[in-house]
C-alpha cells in the first residue's frame, strides 16, 4: 500500500458472500463509506459478481462489483455470513491473492470461517462470533481460536466478533489508519463508546461509562487528571465503595480492570497530543500520567506496536485542519 495514504483516499471492499450478515455489512458501510469519510475512505461493496446478493435475513443487497475489486482493495473486509459453508475456489483465490499484494484482510463474526477456508488463518490467532465456536474449531482446527475476544488484530490479517463488536473493530481500523482523534469523531457519529480493547469480552452489557451511575462518573473525574498519579484505591474512594468491590464491579461491566481502563485512557490521550500537537514526548509523557518517554514508549510499544515519534509522523493533523 505505497501509494496510501498520501496520494488517494484508503479503498475498503466489503466482500458480501451469499447469506451475507447484513448488520456486519451495514456498520462497515457507516463507518467507512459515510459521507464525513470521504477523504479517508473510498467503500465498495462486491460479491461473487455484480447484483443482488441474498442476506440472512431475507432479503437483497446490491453488489456494485465482482471479485475484481479485491483486486483494487487496501482493505479487504468479509463480514459474516450464514450458513457458513465454504466459498468457492474463486473467493478463496481472490482472497488469497488480495493479502499477498499486501493489502489487509479482515473478517467479521462468521466471515472468519472464509478466511479459514482459504488457509490465510493457519497457525494463527482469531476469533469469531462465540456461538460457532464450537463448529469453526471442528471444522479448522489448525486456527488458534479465541472466541472471548471482541477482536484480533494480527497486523495484515484481523478478526473480530460479531454484532455489535463490529463497530469496536472497524473504529479500531479507523484508529489504526488515521490516529484517535479520527476514531473518536467516527465514535460520536456512531454514538458509541470511543473505546473498547480488543481483548475486552464478548459481553453484550454496555460500556460502564454508558452508566450513569457511581461508576461513569469516576471515570469521568480521571479523565480529567490523567496527569496525576492515580490508583485504584483512589479510584475506589472517589466511587464511594471498597477497592475490591469497585473493582469486582468494573470488571463486570467494562471486561477489565480499573487500571488497565486507566492505562488505555493515558495512551490514547498521548495519541491525541502526539496528533495535534508539537509539544515534546516528555511532555507529553508528563501530561498524560505516563511519567517519563521512555514509559511512553514501552506503553505504546506495547499497545500500539509502535513509537510515539513514527505514530506522530504518520498521524500528525496539518494545523489548517486543527
């Protein structure tokens, strides 16, 4: 993908099987090919070959292409389809040959039991949507399945969950390209949560900053003192209850801890910092409650599998567009 960012805007192509999840179709078309991403994306849907494409909830969509626009794809995405039966020898092959071009590949919910189908998969981790977890280890058993995972991002090729965990995968493809200001835009619009990990649980229950409740209202109160050395028990104290009893809580809501939530909000804050503005990563360090540099470094390393200096090259917004 040499040529994206800079000189077009990143092309997705949604392949619609036959059967095609049409809420997994959807949310990728709201996210990637809403008008406010113009600039950003380009979305295409494709199927088999042009035309109609049956979804599992009885009715049509319209495929604008066929499998030749996998061809032209930076981003391929496969969202679920049912039943899941393997795709034929030509999707296999457009796959395949999409992601040794170089372009990434990803599926959503039962989509993976493609890309399992075409051996892109083999020796990896992945999830899918955990009711066919069952099935899908039977069926490819050479796949490390996760399927207590809203998503997996293995670089070039990702998986993620099904339903609703598709826009916390999609916006985290928008914050992978473009930065966390651009995913937080594309939150809003959705009227999300801005963030939810990957390795969070494939758990239906909201957000606990969706609560209104003790809860959301801490959360709110350390956002606005990430640059101040926080704990649990501070944490616990600021909600009124016990430390293990605000944590048990929080951990059955937000499918974390309080502290690892806590480490998320200060990478994501440098994200913003290192996007939009020219302050020094010490600073910026400082700012976000991650103390030193160096410490930004390893948490970002770690979170984002890069430097704070190549994610501000790659990411930092123009001062006309501030």
């Amino acid at each position: 993908m040499t040529t994206w960012p800079h000189e077009r805007p990143h092309a997705v192509v949604a392949l619609a099987l036959p059967g095609v999840v049409a809420f997994d179709l959807a949310t990728a078309a709201q996210v990637f090919g809403f008008r406010d991403e113009a600039k950003r994306y380009s979305f295409t849907v494709c199927g088999l070959s042009p035309g109609p494409v049956p979804t599992s909830t009885g009715f049509d969509i319209e495929a604008a292409a066929g499998l030749a626009a996998l061809a032209k794809a930076d981003t391929v995405i496969v969202p679920g389809f049912y039943p899941t039966v393997d795709p034929d020898a030509a999707v296999r092959a457009a796959l395949r040959s999409a992601h040794d071009r170089g372009a990434r590949v990803a599926s959503v919910c039962l989509g993976a039991f493609a890309l399992a189908a075409t051996g892109l998969l083999d020796g990896r981790r992945a999830t899918t949507h955990w009711r066919e977890a069952d099935e899908f280890r039977r069926r490819y058993p050479s796949v490390w399945l996760d399927p207590d995972v809203l998503f997996v991002d293995g670089g070039t090729i990702l998986t993620g969950a099904g339903q609703s965990a598709s826009i916390d995968f999609y916006i985290h493809l928008v914050r992978t390209d473009f930065g966390a200001e651009a995913a937080d835009a594309v939150a809003r619009r959705m009227v999300v949560a801005a963030h939810r990990a990957g390795d969070q649980a494939q758990d239906p229950r909201r957000d606990v900053r969706n609560d209104s409740d003790h809860l959301a209202r801490t959360l709110e109160w350390a956002i606005e003192r990430l640059h101040q050395p926080l704990s649990l028990t501070d944490l616990a104290r600021r909600a009124g209850m016990p430390a293990r009893t605000f944590s048990r809580r929080f951990r059955e809501r937000a499918g974390m801890t309080p502290m690892r939530w806590l480490s998320w909000q200060r990478v994501l804050e440098a994200q913003r910092l290192l996007e939009k503005t020219d302050l020094p990563v010490d600073h910026i360090a400082e700012r976000c409650g991650l103390g030193t540099a160096g410490n930004l470094r390893l948490h970002m390393a770690r979170e984002l599998g890069t430097t704070p200096t190549d994610y501000r090259r790659a990411h930092r917004v123009p001062v006309a567009q501030l």
